[in-house]
C-alpha cells in the first residue's frame, strides 16, 4: 500500500531562476503546466557555483542567453534561525530573492505543489575550511562540508526552519547525497567535475573521506577503530583496488574477493551511510514538528548506484514522502539510463522500498530525444512509478521532450 503518494507527481526542478526572470514568472510556469503537464515545482534555494554552459543550448529562452549561471542563496535568510551555526547564509542580488519568493506564489495559481530545493553545496565553502571533509591522508577537500560537523548539520536545520516558517511551501527537497565525492572513486558526478573543473581526482584518498575530528569521535563512540579503517583504506589503495578496480567491480566473486582483502571498505561504508541517514531523520523530524502536512522528498541516485554515495535506501525511506532516483548516469562522464534500464531501475526501487513511499524517476529530457523522453516516461509508468520527475533542469529541457512526457503520461 503506498501511505504518502497522494497524488501522481509530475516534476520540475528549477536551479537557474533567472530563466523565469527572462520568461517572466507567469510565461514560465504557464510552459510548464500546459506543455509538460507539472504539477510539481522543486526551487533551488542554495549552491556554489553552477552554470548551464557545458549543457547544451538554452532552447527557450526568449533573450537570447547562450548560457545561464547561478551561486549563492536565491531566498532571503532569516538570520534568527542560524543562531546555532557560524554559518550565516547571505543572498544573492534582488532579482534571484525576488524570483523564488515570486514563483512560490505564482505556481499556487497553477495547481503546482512548491518544494524548496536544498543542494549540499554552498558559495563560502572558503569561509569555512574547517567543516570541510578530510580525506585518509587528514587533507581538506575543498567545497564539501561534512554530515559530521554539528556547523553543517545545524546549517541545514536553520534552513529547513527559515524556509518553512518564512514562505508558503509545502514541502522539502533534498539533495543531499550525489554531490560529495563518491566512495572510493576516481571518477566524479557531472557537477562535481564541472565544479572542481576535473573529470577525475587526482589523489584516490580524496573519495575516502571524511576523517574529520568530529567523524573520529563519532565513529569511536560506536567502537570503530579509526586508525585500522584509515591503514585499510590505504592498504586498499596500494593493491590498486581503490579506485581503479573498485569501480569495476561486476560479478559477485570480485566483490567478495575484494571485501576480504579490504574489510575496512565496507565499515567505513557502512558508517558513512549511517551518518547519512541521520541528517536525513533530524531533517524529516523537524519539518514535521513544524507541520505534519509537509512533506520531504528525496533526489537521490538509483538502487544499482546508491552505495557509491553511502545512501541507505532502507533507512532513507522513514525519513521521506516520495523519492527521485535519479536515471541520469551513475558516474562522469556517462549516458542517460535507456528506456529499458529504466523500467527495471523502477521495478527495484519500488522493491526496495515496499512501496511504502512514492517513487517519481527523474528522467533525462535535456540529453535524450523527445521519442526516448516518451518511452522512458512509458516505462517508468509501466513499472508502478507514481510521477516522473522531467529532468533535470528546465532552462534546458526543450519543448518537444516537454511535450513528449506529458503526452506518454496521458496515455496512461
């Protein structure tokens, strides 16, 4: 039985609010409900620095634009709500403010649910080395902050706070777990890449982290012996495991073989993945101390790519409403999951989760054609999805995908 759907979900995030600007709020929205049928409106509240400019062509934007970029806060901090962190968010210029504020009072007008859209990625990572990961060697990472850090943690239970006590929402989305550096990978996400400008990382500790003072205390607290876990990691390195070989990983005897030369991979696995599922509780359980009606959904990677970002299904789901697996592409570079993959990624999902919360895949509209777009969408469907997320942002979906996946729904 699915206890929190409510209603089937159709998608759109948001993460260049100048594109409403250019569009105008009213034209934008009035787009997305009546091409592509949204009823869903995930608004980016947050990131460091992110532009459109390696994604292809602006197809509708009216000025002219060849790229659209955006950094910093786009709502307007409450600053009484940050009282328990040093971090104190700042936002950008007016017009960025302005949009979000405007857009969550325009989209009511056309039916659309509102989420604040929170990224784990923040403008004054600089200001802040000190909540930052540590990878094996006790190196900073530069731009990603740790679960870990009480400065973190409170940082986002101010902003869920602020922003569900100061705008009319009626929801939480978060993204929390694709963005910080895989488990020992060399590869990275698209954003991440992007970002740091790499295509890999130069060190393999680096996707090891974070051994941070408060990781250490926390993880001795529950009896780890940091010190062991660190040399494994490494000793993982040196057999060239990590993080050549793990990432090509593909038959049940290389796993095993791999685990028992290295058992620290997978307690340190486990142990990132409890910290993440905390944050992701301390966050469902404040939202619904504010009001139970809201809700919190999740974007995160799907079941076969999960574990790379230490995200815990099982538990994640106590700390939700409905959930985006994300059938983008588990590593950089790499393709859109197909119509078929899909299909099956959905059937696991839904598995995974007993059904017990919604399930809305995020379907790649900006690099598949506007007939993939459809037989994605008809596949998901076809599963048991309850919604699709038509992804992943929409300043760079055309029209025609647009179009295409609220044609495939309709024919449901």
């Amino acid at each position: 039985m699915i206890a929190v759907a409510k209603r089937f979900i159709v998608g759109m995030q948001v993460h260049f609010l100048s594109e409403l600007l250019d569009e105008g709020i009213d034209a934008a929205l009035e787009t997305m409900s009546d091409v592509g049928g949204v009823n869903t409106l995930m608004l980016l509240t947050n990131v460091d620095e992110m532009s459109t400019l390696s994604w292809g062509k602006l197809s509708h934007n009216p000025t002219g634009r060849r790229f659209l970029s955006v950094s910093g806060f786009t709502y307007e901090p409450h600053l009484k709500y940050y009282s328990k962190t040093k971090m104190k968010p700042k936002k950008i210029d007016e017009n960025g403010a302005s949009a979000f504020h405007a857009a969550i009072e325009a989209a009511e007008n056309y039916g659309m649910e509102r989420y604040a859209f929170i990224l784990h990625r923040f403008p004054f990572f600089e200001e802040h080395r000190d909540s930052q990961m540590v990878d094996a060697l006790g190196r900073q990472l530069p731009g990603i902050f740790c679960y870990n850090n009480p400065e973190v943690r409170n940082l986002y239970l101010g902003m869920v706070e602020d922003l569900l006590r100061s705008y009319d929402l009626d929801g939480i989305f978060l993204d929390l777990l694709d963005h910080s550096i895989q488990f020992g990978f060399r590869t990275l996400t698209d954003e991440m890449a992007n970002m740091l400008g790499l295509t890999s990382l130069p060190y393999p500790e680096m996707g090891l982290a974070c051994f941070c003072k408060h990781c250490r205390e926390r993880a001795e607290k529950e009896r780890i012996d940091v010190e062991k876990v660190r040399r494994g990691l490494l000793r993982g390195v040196s057999l060239g495991y990590i993080p050549d070989k793990v990432e090509r990983l593909a038959r049940v005897d290389e796993v095993f073989r791999f685990l028992a030369e290295v058992p620290e991979y997978l307690e340190w696995l486990r142990f990132r993945m409890e910290s993440n599922s905390e944050i992701h509780e301390e966050i469902h359980e404040l939202v619904k101390s504010i009001d139970p009606s809201l809700k919190v959904a999740l974007d995160i990677y799907s079941i076969s790519d999960s574990w790379k970002y230490a995200a815990d299904w099982k538990k994640l789901v106590g700390s939700c409403e409905w959930i985006k697996p994300m059938f983008y592409s588990g590593t950089y570079p790499g393709a859109p999951f197909p119509p078929e993959r899909i299909y099956s990624e959905t059937i696991a999902a839904i598995e995974e989760t007993s059904h017990i919360v919604g399930i809305a895949p995020g379907v790649n509209a900006c690099a598949l054609t506007p007939e993939d777009v459809s037989k994605s969408v008809e596949q998901a469907l076809k599963a048991g999805a309850d919604g699709v997320v038509v992804s992943w942002d929409y300043a760079l979906i055309p029209l025609e995908s647009m179009s295409a996946a609220r044609k495939a729904i309709e024919k449901q």
